[in-house]
C-alpha cells in the first residue's frame, strides 16, 4: 500500500505513492498545518476556528467539520465509504493526525537530528545531511503571517540553524572544511547574530589553508554584532582570532588526536593490496562496534569483493572471519547483504586446502551461523564452531561462536531460559578474557531473556552495566537496547531511533506503542508496522469493526520469522483469532506460544505484550471449547 506523506518544510502539499494530492483551498491546507503541528495530540475544534478566523463566523464550527470532511477524502481516497478514518481522526478533545514519524517532512527531521547525537562523525554527517535536506523552504510558509505558527516557526527555524552548525562541527571533525564554506556563509547572513556560525566558519577557512580569510571573517563579525546590532562579540570568538593568529597547533587537524589515524591509514595505503585489505578488515570491526555499522557493513562486502580476486581461500578466511562482531538484534539490517556474506564463507570453506587450522574454519562457520540469522537454520555451524574454540580454549573465538549459536536460538517460541544462560556464559567469558565487547553482548542477551523471564529487576540491573561498560569502551549503539528496554518496562520517554541501527526504525516504534495499548487495554493505535505488519494488522482490522478482512488476513498469515519478535508476533495473530473467533489461526497461535506458556512475549526486552499463559487459556477454549486445558 502507497504510503501517505506530508511537507510543511515549505509550502503545504501532501503525497501518496510519488503522486501529489490536491488541496486546492488554503483553509484545507492550514487545518493540516495546524494539526501537523501538534505532533499527534488532540486539537480541539474550538481551538482550530480560533487558530483559523481572527473574527470567527457564526458557521465556523461547521465550516471546521467540512474542511475536516473534504481532507479526510483526500488524505485516504481509497478509503471505503462508511469506514472510519485511519490518519485524520476524531478523538476525545477534537481531531488528531495519526502518522508515523516516517511520514512527516518535519518530523523525519526533528527525528533525524536526534538520532545524531552520539553517533560517530561519518554516520552523525549523514544524518543531519539527511535532516536538513528536508527542507524546502521556511516552514509552514504560506502561514508565516499567522498567530498559531509563529511560535511554531521560531522553533523550526532554531532547529535548522542549530542543525546547520553541527553539520558543519562535524564535517570540521572529518577534516572537511571545504565542504563548511557554502553551509554557512549562506548561514552567518541569513542569522548574523548567532555567534557559534562566525566561529565554525572561521574556523573551516584556517583550516582550509585561509588565515587572512578567517581572520577577515572574524573582523566582519565582531563589526556586525556591534554596529549592526547593538551585541557584544563574545569571547570564543575573541580567542580564536588570538589562536589563528599564533598559529595554534590544536586549531590544525593535523596535529589533533585524529591524527595518528590518518598517518597510520596513510601508511597502510603504501602497503601491497592483500596488506592493504586485512589491514581494512582489521578495522571494520571496530566502527562497526563503536556506531558506524552501515558503513562497516558497506566497506565489508567490498573488501571480501575484493579479496576473492586473488583467488587465494586463506587470504579470504582471513578477511571474512576476522570481522568478530557480535550480533544482539536477530533481524539482519540488509537481508541482500547477509546472504553475500554467508555465500562467500561458504564459498571459501569449501575452497580451503586440508592444512588449515581448525580455528580459521570456526571462524568462517560461526560468521556463516551468525549471518544467517533470522532467515536459514544454521544451528549445526555454530555449534561445530562452538566445539572447536571449546578444544582450542580460545576465549574470543568461544564468545563468537556462543554469540552464533544465540543468533540460531529461535527455532520455537520459549527458550529464553536457554538464552539467558547462553547470555551468562559469554559474559563470564568475557569478564575474564577481557572482551568488553562481547561483555556488552552477553549482558544484552541476559537483559532480552530475564525480560522474557518475567524478571524485570535483574534486567534493569544488566541495562545499568551495559550503560556503564558503553560509556567506558564507546559503544553507544549499546545504549540503544537499554533505552527501549526502560522505555518498555519502566515508562521512560519513547528513546529516537538510532541512525545506525534500521531495526530499531522500522516499524518497532509503532509495535511498540501497539503492544502497550493491548498491556492497557486502551484504543489501539494504528502506524506504519515496517515488517511487523502481517500479524500487527489482523487485530487493528478487528477493532476497526473488519471481520471478514481480519479473518481473510488471519487465513493466510505468514509463520513469523525465527527472531525475537516470534512470540509478540505470535501473540497478536492469537488475539486477533480470539476477537475474531477464527479457530484454525487460534490453533496455529496455540501451538507455537505453548512452549512460551511461563514467560512474557517480551524477548526483544524492547517490546512486550504481556504474560503467554492466559492468550493460552483463552485460544484453547476457542479450540476445545469441551476439553479441560492441559496446562
């Protein structure tokens, strides 16, 4: 189904499939614009006529509901008659856009510049990139002159300003300065006033080999701030004109701490090309741990390209089983990207001559084990993997095959007491090895099962040490976990989904929210599922009053995939098959949750629709309505 978007990062318009609608008149427009605005949250009728006439007429009030009836048929035009609207709806207290954030130029930018924070620079670079570039003008444009978006408008335009600076730290921080010249001197004209764009700018034209220009630069800032408009400069600028002019060493990138990085790189560079790629393969891992997956997952594939030109399996052992990367999320982020991996380990293991080391082929099984994850059953590889680091009592290849074997540990629902125990060795193992980053592994996978358990104290007490061990090592993807964790157990706010991370940005926020309305028993809310949305939609399609649609999705569904989300996958088709009264979907529900009967559907530790044992009693009666339940 072709997704419903909206921009108001410039003029109103609205989209579904590419294709533009039509809101040809300005008061449809601005109703959008105003219930945009409020993110989700109720308007209330009167609030919108106050917002819209500065003399409200006698007919305002049914003027709003028109306008409210004519966007409604735009925004879903396939809508059937009669049926009541998914994304303009009416709820206690007035009217409310029901989107996900996905949806909504402004949002995706606000969103996007959140999620920056903390990443690496090159992944940071990239998402606010991505934020700004959804801007298409001032926002809310058309209604610049309006009361209600004035405020709005002031915020908006403090986002991009700020966005814009620390775009332009960050490409400072990657030794970019050429690439600060144009984002902000665009930038210091249109807000002369904010200091820190002076600085940055000032600061990428010493950089960029101009110090007559940057100091030139900063004369003009100091005579705008005080002549133009009545400011005192304030002192960062005054000491970076003193640092330019004395040459400070720390103003260059080649003398700070990223220094020794490029020079070793540089070094490399020098080195034969099969230097060159282990030497790469050397480093993946490392940005892979520390925030840049995408990029470590990109680099990756092609070095193993690469590497398999030579012709030489070793070689290419060496480079596709030297990536040790633990896995916590048992959903691959690039599916396409997975197999390729899995293919060439293969590919390789077949290649490799009799004289090999056991340890090397381990290698090569336990990333073959771990990179199928979700999608082939590769239990038997990892286990092998398993024996063999067990015989070499090699600690860190241990940890990776354990690490494989919990990728392949979703064949049934129910096994988080084997999981949390799975957990417990790779930490122990790694406590005494250490290795912090399959430290931080096990106590995820311990934190995912207790949550299972039922045991929520004892997994906030792990989240605590994952934070503590990814504040002291730089792993901030960790923080990721334990955020969603507390936001699922312990009513923290909804954390931004990580830049780096796609399994935390497709479709989980609004699972999320769906798993804690069925806990509450309050309205469900609808959103965009991503790949959750097969067993999510059959009980949205029942408490939306669709029987027949629900029971038509219920007959066809899909088994979920094996990954953490099977039993809160499984749990939904089961409430859907109960409301609807579907006993065949109930029975498929029964059988797969059964082994679940003692735990939470709650493994991710990110979502959790509640205990199994009562959807259990409750399917069985659907099933044998006459049968006392086994359990």
């Amino acid at each position: 189904m072709s997704k419903l978007r909206l921009r108001v990062l410039g003029p109103v318009s609205a989209e579904i499939g590419g294709s533009p609608l039509r809101l040809s008149k300005a008061r449809q427009r601005e109703v959008l614009a105003i219930l945009t605005a409020a993110r989700g949250r109720a308007v209330p009728a009167d609030g919108l006529i106050e917002d819209l006439w500065d003399d409200a007429p006698a007919g305002a009030l049914g003027a709003v509901r028109t306008f409210v009836g004519e966007l409604r048929r735009i925004l879903e035009p396939a809508r059937p008659a009669r049926t009541p609207p998914a994304i303009l709806v009416t709820v206690p207290g007035g009217y409310a856009l029901r989107l996900g954030t996905d949806d909504v130029d402004l949002w995706r930018a606000e969103q996007a510049v959140q999620s920056a924070a903390g990443l690496g620079p090159a992944a940071r670079e990239a998402q606010l990139a991505a934020a700004l570039g959804e801007w298409r003008g001032t926002a809310f444009e058309e209604f610049g002159a309006r009361p209600w978006a004035r405020a709005e408008r002031a915020r908006v335009a403090e986002l991009r300003a700020s966005t814009v600076e620390q775009l332009a730290q960050t490409r400072l921080e990657l030794g970019r300065p050429k690439d600060v010249f144009g984002l902000l001197d665009a930038h210091v004209a249109e807000y002369p006033w904010r200091e820190e764009g002076w600085r940055l700018l000032a600061l990428a034209l010493y950089r960029g080999a101009r110090q007559a220009d940057a100091l030139a630069l900063l004369s003009k800032a100091r005579s705008t701030l005080r002549h133009d408009l009545g400011l005192d400069p304030g002192q960062p600028l005054a000491d970076l004109e003193q640092r330019i002019l004395r040459h400070d060493p720390s103003l260059s990138p080649d003398d700070d701490g990223g220094t020794l990085l490029r020079r070793t790189a540089t070094a490399a560079a020098q080195a034969g090309q099969r230097t060159q790629l282990e030497s790469v393969a050397r480093l993946l891992p490392v940005l892979a741990v520390s925030g840049s997956v995408q990029l470590a997952a990109e680099q990756r594939t092609a070095v193993i390209a690469a590497t398999e030109q030579f012709g030489d399996p070793e070689l290419a052992a060496r480079v596709i089983g030297g990536f040790e990367v633990p896995g916590s999320w048992t959903r691959s982020d690039d599916p396409a990207q997975a197999a390729a991996v899995v293919h060439a380990a293969l590919r390789t293991l077949a290649a490799l001559p009799s004289e090999t080391s056991a340890r090397v082929r381990a290698r090569l099984l336990a990333t073959a084990a771990m990179e199928s994850r979700g999608t082939a059953d590769r239990l038997a590889e990892a286990a092998e993997a398993e024996r063999t680091a067990r015989q070499l009592n090699d600690p860190a290849l241990l940890c990776f095959a354990l690490s494989a074997r919990y990728q392949q540990s979703f064949k049934t629902a129910g096994l988080a007491a084997a999981r949390e125990a799975l957990g417990s060795e790779i930490t122990a193992v790694a406590v005494e090895a250490e290795l912090p980053t399959f430290e931080i592994q096990g106590r995820l996978i311990q934190m995912q099962a207790l949550c299972a358990l039922g045991r929520i104290e004892a997994a906030s007490l792990e989240a605590s040490r994952i934070d503590a061990l990814a504040v002291r090592f730089d792993r901030a993807l960790a923080m990721v976990f334990t955020a969603w964790f507390r936001y699922t157990f312990l009513q923290r706010p909804m954390p931004p989904d990580g830049a780096e991370m796609p399994g935390f940005r497709a479709g989980l926020p609004a699972l999320a929210e769906l798993t804690g309305a069925v806990r509450k028993g309050s309205d469900l809310p609808d959103g965009n599922f991503g790949p959750y949305e097969p067993w999510a939609r059959p009980l949205l399609l029942v408490r939306a009053g669709r029987m027949e649609e629900a029971r038509s999705a219920l007959g066809c569904l899909p088994d979920p995939p094996s990954d953490l989300m099977l039993e809160v996958s499984w749990f939904l088709a089961g409430l859907a098959a109960l409301e609807t009264g579907h006993r065949e979907a109930g029975l498929r529900a029964y059988r797969a949750l059964l082994p679940a009967a003692a735990e939470r559907a709650a493994g991710s530790g990110a979502v959790d629709s509640g205990p199994v044992r009562p959807l259990l009693d409750a399917l069985w009666e659907l099933a044998e309505p006459d049968t006392a339940h086994p359990l």
